[in-house]
C-alpha cells in the first residue's frame, strides 16, 4: 500500500490553497507573532468555527504545503 503524500507541491496545487484577505475573516494568533514587514502571504491552518490560526509571515508562496495548511493572500489588498 502506498504512502499517502502529505505535501501539496507546486504551484498549480499550492495556489488552490490560497485565500484572499477579506476584513471579515477570522484570522487567529496573528499578535502573537513578529511583524512580517514586506511579506505577502500568511500561513495558517484551519481551526474551529471556520477561524484561521496563523503560523508563520511568507514573502512568497512556499513550493510545498502541508493538506492542512492555507495561504491568506495580501498581495492585492488596497490598505
């Protein structure tokens, strides 16, 4: 039996996981963490009742993510 990949990787598959910043989303954890100055994108995983819980600021979009994770997109964000 083969072992399942946990990775999704490339951007075809990465970029599914790609959410664009909207102010009503609930996005967690994000005080917690440093600044993130000139960063884009914002790791997080999904937690309950539909909230975001953010691990980690990223530049640009990593090659491979884990199923479990998500991107929320700033990129075309106006302020």
């Amino acid at each position: 039996m083969p072992k399942q990949d946990p990775y999704l990787r490339g951007y075809r598959e990465v970029s599914q996981n790609i959410v664009q910043y909207r102010h009503d989303l609930d996005i967690r954890n994000v005080d917690a963490m440093s600044k993130g100055t000139g960063c884009k994108y914002l790791l997080c995983i999904q937690g309950e009742n539909n909230a975001y819980i953010a691990k980690q600021w990223k530049r640009t979009p990593p090659d491979k993510l884990l199923r479990t994770e998500f991107l929320i997109s700033f990129a075309n964000f106006p302020g």
